[in-house]
C-alpha cells in the first residue's frame, strides 16, 4: 500500500510493506504515481540493474529515491516494477519500465528532489513504514 500526502510546497510519499524489501519496492511505486498520473500504464520493457550500498535504512530509502529520479531525468526511464533486496548493507534490485513517452504518458507532478525532510523507516507490528518528501 503506498499513497501521497500534501505538505505545504512539497509532496509526501507514505507506503506499509510486510518486509524491509518490499517496503524500498512500493515506495519506488510510490514515486511513479507522484510523478505520473496513470502510472499502471507504464510498461515492463526493459529491465535495469541497481546496486547501493549503505546500512543506515534512512539514508538507503533516500539513495533509492534519488536512483530512480536521477534515471528519469538522464535517461527518460520510467520504472513500474521492482524486484528488491535490502540486506544489512546496502540493496540490489531489478527495475523495470520504459522511456518515457509524452504521447503515452502523462506527468502529474515534477518532482525536482528527494528530502531528507521527515525522512523515516519504521518498523511496526506487522510490517514497515516510510515516509518521504520530495520536492515538486
């Protein structure tokens, strides 16, 4: 489950996931819908290997994040799927997507950055929490 949540000139990302590694997965989703309106239209074309080291769960989130932004704003992909795996240090994952396409895809929101702003990863009954800020 992942959705958006206002705050003031920014936009925040919220998602629950039973573990760690599905948690980085449905925020990535979460990042798609906050920068395209029918972000179920993107499709599976082309898959892309990612690779981050790091231990601390926030500062991983946010490299995450910014790994994924960073690809559509140099390489005009658009990922849809994630296959991810977060251990104690660092995480790899499968991305999947396709270039962006502005006669196929509409954009919601520019999102310039990820925050560090309320930046968390939570463990709670039941599974995990992340909240995150970007910049649009």
């Amino acid at each position: 489950m992942h959705e958006l949540f206002e705050h003031t000139a920014d936009l925040g990302l919220r998602a629950t996931a039973p573990t760690l590694s599905l948690l980085f997965a449905e925020m990535a989703k979460c990042l798609l819908s906050a920068m395209v309106e029918e972000s179920d239209g993107v499709r599976p074309a082309q898959n892309v290997q990612l690779e981050l080291t790091g231990s601390d769960r926030e500062f991983l989130l946010f490299d995450w994040l910014k790994e994924l932004l960073l690809r559509f704003e140099t390489d005009h992909m658009l990922f849809a799927a994630f296959d991810v795996i977060v251990t104690a240090d660092g995480l790899t994952a499968t991305a999947t997507g396709e270039p962006y396409n502005p006669e196929r895809h509409t954009l919601a929101h520019e999102v310039k950055a990820i925050t560090y702003h309320e930046l968390k990863v939570t463990e709670h009954a039941g599974g995990w929490l992340a909240e995150v800020i970007v910049d649009i």
